[in-house]
C-alpha cells in the first residue's frame, strides 16, 4: 500500500492556522504510568519542509502551546511491507540541513 501526501503543504498551511486562531493553547500532560510528559512532534515529509517559513511558523505555533519538550520527526521508508531495508528517500525524507535548521541554537 503506498501512501501519498499530495498536499502536505496546504495541510500544513491550514493546521498552522487553525493553531495560530485559537490563539495560545495549555499543552494537556498526559500520564499512564506515573511518567508526564507534555510535548509536540513536529512531522514534515518533504525534504525541505523544516526550513522554509511555514516550517518556522508551525514550529512558533508549536511553541505557543507551552510544551515542554519538541521533537522533530525526519521520515525513511521502505519500499513495501516485506522489505527489509529502511533509507531515506530523496523526495519525501527531509534534508540534515533543513532537520538542522528546525533546531534551535544557543
């Protein structure tokens, strides 16, 4: 089964402002064992994605909710179910330097 993501970016474009509407939102903890934890992954499937201006808006709009941690989810693939090999693919698996880039530095 293949899955395709024709329009991520306007996906993206709508729920960074869906986000950005409801104005400043309390990340919920969430707990099943005793362990809390409050934060947000922020999941792109272009290689650029995570450096362009939406990427820095999504990742403000992530900001606002006050979670305390971030990850940034960088996507391989296999090429079906019963492949044993996992690589990044050139098309949909975002760049080191746009990953980078989507980091904050001190």
């Amino acid at each position: 089964m293949k899955f395709s993501y024709p329009n991520s970016r306007a996906w993206l474009f709508v729920a960074s402002a869906i986000l950005a509407l409801a104005g400043p939102i309390q990340a919920q903890t969430q707990t099943q064992s005793g362990f809390i934890y409050n934060g947000i992954t922020h999941v792109s499937f272009q290689p650029a994605e995570y450096a362009t201006s939406q990427g820095v808006d999504s990742r403000t709009a992530l900001a606002a909710t006050n979670a305390s941690w971030a990850g940034v989810l960088v996507t391989q693939y296999q090429a079906n179910a019963s492949a044993t090999v996992i690589s990044a693919d050139s098309q949909r698996t975002p760049t080191d330097q746009a990953s980078m880039n989507s980091m904050p530095r001190e």
